[in-house]
C-alpha cells in the first residue's frame, strides 16, 4: 500500500492543542522591564520536566533538511518530560504528531497531523506525544529546552522509538 500524503496545516494553538503549546508572541501577557528598554513575552510555556528526577537543559539543535517527499516511518516521545522547540532564525519548518493508538503502545498512524511553523512559531511536546524528529526546510538551529535525568546515557526511559517497516505517509513540500 502506497503512503498517503499528508496536508500540511497552518500552526495555530487551536489546532495544536492536543498535542502541546505552540510558542509564539501572538495573546502572551507583555511586562515591560529593565526601566522599559526591554518586552518581556511572559510564560508562554510550560516545560514538565521533574519526572523521575528530572532537571531542565537547553540544547541547540542544528537541523538539516530531509530528502522530498519527506518519508513518515517512524515516530518517538518522551514520556517523562516535555520538549520545547525555538527556532533561532525566521524560516520556516514543519512539525508532524500523531495521537496514541487505543493500547497506548504505538501512534496512531490514522491520525497523522504536519503543520507548517513560521519562523518566529516554536512548539512544546506534552509529554508521552508522539511526533517526529525535527523537519526543516532548510539549515536551521533550534533552542531545545527539554530533560536531562538520573539515569545518564545508559538506556534512555524518557525516549521511545516507533518504526514502520515502510513509509506510511509522505509530506510533499
């Protein structure tokens, strides 16, 4: 069975809700500070990190584009934290997600969603939401707030990998 081609929406918070908080200037509380030289966007999302003993970390992510059609084979999330993703310049990118199937085991492949994120939009994974690897259209860094826990580098608790044996939807950008 050939894959499906996913439609690829517009990022918006409505439509991203069941699956986190898009990050973006659009409705956040504004405080001026530092004597008003300075526009604070205030708590435009939570990161839920402390499961298991977790402790918050920012990262750079360097992202290089896929080959098109991009392949949708497999997924991951992260069950004891979340996961915030901020691009540092103004270019586009896409996000897929997918609902957990009715046994909590694997994605629902059904329910693929791709939305295309401005330059300026971030987005924070709720924890235990399968999405894909980051997508980018061209070179691009990411500031990535996410958990670090006790367990180190052997084995990961807060990282499970879904794979399909084959592509089960395409994005054609």
């Amino acid at each position: 069975m050939a894959p499906r081609t996913l439609a690829i929406e517009p990022l918006t918070k409505a439509g991203f809700a069941p699956f986190g908080t898009v990050i973006e200037r659009d409705g956040a509380e504004i405080v001026m500070i530092n004597e008003g030289t300075t526009t604070r966007y205030h708590a435009l999302s939570d990161v839920d990190v402390a499961s298991g003993g977790g402790r918050p970390i920012l990262s750079i992510f360097a992202g290089t584009p896929r080959p098109v059609p991009i392949a949708i084979s497999m997924m991951e999330r992260h069950p004891l934290g979340a996961q915030a993703f901020m691009p540092l310049s103004d270019r586009e990118w896409l996000v897929v997600v997918a609902p957990t199937n009715g046994d909590d085991s694997a994605p629902d492949f059904d329910g693929l969603r791709c939305f295309r994120a401005r330059g300026d939009q971030g987005v924070t994974y709720a924890p235990n939401v399968w999405h894909h690897p980051l997508l980018v259209l061209q070179p691009q860094d990411f500031l990535i707030a996410d958990r670090a826990g006790p367990e180190g580098e052997t084995g990961n608790p807060n990282l499970q990998e879904h794979w399909e044996d084959a592509p089960v939807a395409v994005v054609a950008v």
